[in-house]
C-alpha cells in the first residue's frame, strides 16, 4: 500500500511527456506500445515503489501488450497511475484488466476523432489555403497541433484525476470492477477476430457434375469464421508456450499464407 505517496503536478506532466515522444519511437510488434508506457511511467512508479521488489513487478505488468489511439492512453495511464499510488502492488491486475478493457472503446473513438476527422478536415482547409497562396491555413495547423500537445499533456491530468476518483469511489468493489473490465476486454479482443482476420479455403470439391465450394457450403455451415478462430487459437498458443518469438510467429504466418495462396488452396 502507497497510501502516504503524493505524485506533483510536474512529476505527472513529465509521465505524459515521456509517453508521448515515445509512443510511436519505440513500438514493436510483440508488445506495440508497451515499451513506451514503461519508459513514461518508471520515474513516477519509482516514487510510488521504494521497495525494488514492488517497483519491478510493476514495471513487468506494463511491460506487456497495449495498443490505443496516443491520445486515448493518456487517460487511461493517467488513471492507472493514480490506481498504483492509492493501492501498490494491491492494484496491478485491476490496472492491466483496465487497460486491456479500455484500450480498444477508446481506440476506436480516438482513431475515427483524431486520426481520420481532424487531419482530414484542418488538413484539406490548410491544403487549399495553401494552394490559394495564402499561408493561413498551415499557421493554423501549426498552432492548433502546438495546442494538442498541451491538452493531450491535460488528458494524463484528467485520467489521473479520475483514477483517484475511480478507486475511491469503487473501494471494496475492485474486484468486480477488475472482473468486468476482464470480460469486456477479452469481449473486444474476441470480436476483432472474425473482423480482422480473414482466412478463406479456395478448393472446390467436385465429383461429376457437382461442385461444392469447401468455404461456403462446408466450413461456413458449421461455424462462420472457423478457421480465424482456429488459426487465432494456434497462435496464442504458440505465444503463451514462449517457444517462439512473436516475430518469428509473425513471418512464418505471412510465409505459409504465401505458400497456400500461390497453390490455391488459400484465397482473398
């Protein structure tokens, strides 16, 4: 318990700027921005964990998985922080089940607010401005990306702020709490597959006349997105063994749908 540790506005400030400029530097295909998260948050955990002990473990749980929108992850570390300095060590699983809960809501309000309407809008108003001659337009998109630098910074404020509020108020029911964001994230995690990963059989089977499709009017009929969810189930298999590097895993699945696809029994 860290009951007595109090992070300063500088020290949480710092935490978002070191987030921040690292988020994109540092990525990696195993564990995406977790990296990051860890190089934005050791200077205040330290403050949060004198024991080494307690600051490791730390540091292990968010050394592992997160992907979100930049400027998503600022409230959701904002809020962990705070999770971290009212409870210790006490709070590590509900602070990686929030984060694995949230980090896909939030990516997709952040993506479609931030990644595609903003720079979309400002950015065609500077282009055209700027294609009539008239330089207001990227002074424009100059100074209102100074100023989302400084209300990204408030963000980590705003989740940190909320963080306290959120442990505080939920007290004895963390674990419940912990719980559901368990559930709505393997929830999230369990809808992106059919989505996301696309696996087609293309051999037909035929006899005589007859041709029947092995994708459509066999594998489909038994469960829709049965070989996403075959293929998603081997891998995390493979991942949790630790027999092999997530990028090894991540080649020989690219190698081996080049393979099937040039020979046709894979298909787009």
């Amino acid at each position: 318990m860290n009951n007595d540790t109090k992070l300063t506005k500088k020290e949480i400030n710092q935490a978002a700027i070191r987030y921040m400029f690292s988020a994109c530097n540092i990525f990696n295909y195993q564990t995406q921005q977790g990296p990051a998260v860890v190089f934005g948050l050791e200077k205040a955990l330290r403050k949060i964990y004198p024991d080494d002990k307690d600051y490791i473990a730390s540091l292990n749980n968010h050394y592992k998985y997160f992907n979100t929108t930049t400027w998503m992850a600022n409230l959701l570390l904002g809020a962990s922080l705070a999770m971290e300095e009212k409870d210790g060590v006490d709070s590590l699983e509900a602070v990686q089940a929030f984060k694995t809960g949230m980090m896909g809501p939030l990516a997709g309000v952040g993506d479609t607010l931030i990644w595609v309407l903003y720079p979309t809008i400002m950015g065609s108003i500077a282009a055209y401005m700027g294609l009539e001659g008239n330089p207001t337009g990227a002074i424009i998109w100059l100074l209102l990306n100074i100023f989302f630098v400084f209300f990204r910074i408030k963000l980590f404020s705003i989740g940190y702020t909320s963080g306290l509020k959120l442990v505080t108020t939920l007290g004895d029911k963390l674990s419940i709490f912990t719980e559901a964001a368990s559930i709505m994230g393997l929830t999230v995690v369990g809808a992106l597959i059919p989505s996301v990963v696309k696996m087609n059989v293309g051999l037909v089977f035929q006899t005589g006349e007859v041709e029947m499709p092995i994708q459509t009017e066999i594998l489909d009929k038994i469960m829709p997105a049965l070989l996403p969810v075959i293929l998603t189930f081997i891998i995390y298999k493979l991942i949790a063994n630790k027999k092999m590097k997530v990028t090894t895993i991540i080649f020989s699945v690219i190698g081996l749908a080049l393979i099937l696809s040039f020979f046709g029994i894979l298909t787009v």
